[in-house]
C-alpha cells in the first residue's frame, strides 16, 4: 500500500482478506502523522486512529527518510515490526539525463502543487527580493492551482508574474524542457518523503535550493551541490539564491556534484531492487 489513503484503506482491506503479507509504504508523513499537524482537531486524532490501526495489520513499514521512521516509531504509533528507509521511488538517470546549463542570466525554477506547504509564498517572496538587486535574474514557476484552503491564489500568481518578477509555466506533463531552463532548482517545502522534483534536477545536473526539512534535507550536502535553508524563512532562501548571482560558476560546479549523488544514490533500478529485496523478507 502506497501513499496515505491506500495505506489505511488497503490495508485494513488486506488485513481482513487475510492477505498473507502486508507492507505500507510513507512517502511523506501524511495529516494526522506530521509534526506540523493541529493536534487540537477530531480530524487529527481520527486520522491517528486510523494509522495505528492499519500500522497493526501490517508486516513492514517503509519509508523514503528516517525522520519519519523515527517520529512514527516515537509517537508509538506502530508495533513491533520491520522498518526500512529506501531513497524514494528513484529516478531515472537515462531519462533524466544531464544537459548542459541555459547561456544567459541566472534562471530560478521552482516545481510544485501550488500550496502553502510547499513553500510557494517563500519562492514569491525571495525572488521579489533577488530581483530587487539581481534585475536580470530570471524566475520560472511550474505547478496547478488547487481548490483548497490552503491553495496560493491564481491571483497572486498573477500579480507576481505581471509585476516583472518570474514567469509561471502552470501543470506540464514533462518537466525535462522547464529543467532545461534553469541554472538552479529550488524547493522550499516544509516537509518531503523524498522530493522527486529534485531528484531530477539533481539527475539533470543542475544545483539545489531546499529546506532543512525532513526529506528535503536528504537531497543537498550543504556546499556540495547545493545549499539549505530554514523551513519558512524567505530571507534565508534570498540569500542562497543570490550566492548563485555572486558567484557565476556556482551553478555548474554544483550541477555535478548533483549529478554524482544522483548516480550514486537514486539510480531508479537499484532502490527498486532495495524495495523489492525488502518486501520480500519474511519475518523470522
């Protein structure tokens, strides 16, 4: 069972069909599991429920970071099983494949669902000020709108991109071309299982901005192919960026090493192998 929904549901199912082996699969800490989660709501102490319940009828738990593995483990949530980290779903080196950096200014990309957690008013926010001093600074946005609470307005998504400072690109199917145009990925999220968006830019040899969150932070060696900053500080995230402005051959150093880690690391056929191999192990 992968991804919140599917593992309660399915695996409640599978429990009660008697299926001879169950294994759920985190990609992030789901509403309910995350540390940022309202703790004072019926919805957060039902969704907990709900976890636990489905974490018991199962065999194995995996994870794309140990920092949800350990805040589940912590919050007692599961029984006595096996648990693995594996390094996300992995990507696709030949598909994904390295291309060289845009000529031209500095080129930001952000890609993601247009909502709060995600770090979208941070990325607004920061660019406005690296455009203040870096005016030929480029800023590309890829992502929908949703229709939640939580969702950035298209209004405001307008307003920047009519003022001057980035360009929004809306939902692509293949986001290899947006990859394309950019000198450094950027992802402020507040928290990831392990962001796929960044692994392929990583894959595509190109440096990253993220946060220091769980999941995102697994991404980056600081210095090495990329910087992190605090979840929600848009004047940290200003400042990172701009390293890139002051220092031109930052990108395509960092853009490498990226590259190196992603071969090393995220290589899509061997964390399907880890997966598989831990899936397959049968309790002692």
């Amino acid at each position: 069972a992968y991804t919140a929904k599917a593992v309660i549901y399915g695996i409640i199912a599978a429990w009660w069909c008697m299926v001879p082996r169950r294994v759920a699969m985190l990609t992030g800490l789901p509403y309910g599991l995350a540390s940022n989660t309202s703790r004072n709501t019926i919805s957060f102490h039902a969704a907990r429920c709900l976890f636990k319940f489905a974490f018991h009828g199962c065999h194995s738990l995996i994870f794309h970071n140990d920092d949800d593995r350990q805040a589940v483990l912590e919050a007692h949530l599961s029984p006595r099983i096996a648990t693995a980290v594996v390094q996300g779903s992995g990507v696709d080196l030949a598909y994904f494949r390295p291309i060289p950096l845009p000529e031209g200014p500095v080129t930001f990309l952000m890609i993601a669902r247009l909502i709060r957690e995600k770090g979208v008013y941070e990325f607004l926010a920061a660019s406005r000020l690296v455009k203040h001093n870096y005016p030929e600074a480029r800023f590309l946005l890829v992502g929908g709108l949703y229709d939640r609470l939580d969702a950035v307005k298209e209004s405001e998504i307008r307003a920047w991109q009519e003022e001057g400072t980035g360009e929004w690109l809306g939902s692509l199917d293949d986001v290899r071309p947006a990859i394309g145009k950019c000198s450094v990925y950027v992802l402020p999220s507040y928290h990831e299982g392990l962001p796929r968006s960044v692994l392929e830019a990583m894959a595509m040899n190109r440096a990253i901005v993220t946060t220091d969150a769980p999941g995102c932070r697994d991404t980056v060696q600081e210095g090495r192919n990329g910087f992190l900053v605090p979840v929600g500080d848009s004047a940290a995230l200003e400042k990172a960026m701009s390293r890139f402005l002051e220092e031109p051959d930052l990108a395509a150093l960092f853009g490498k090493e990226s590259r190196k880690l992603a071969e090393a690391r995220y290589e899509v056929h061997h964390v399907a192998t880890e997966t598989l191999r831990f899936i397959d192990l049968r309790e002692a």
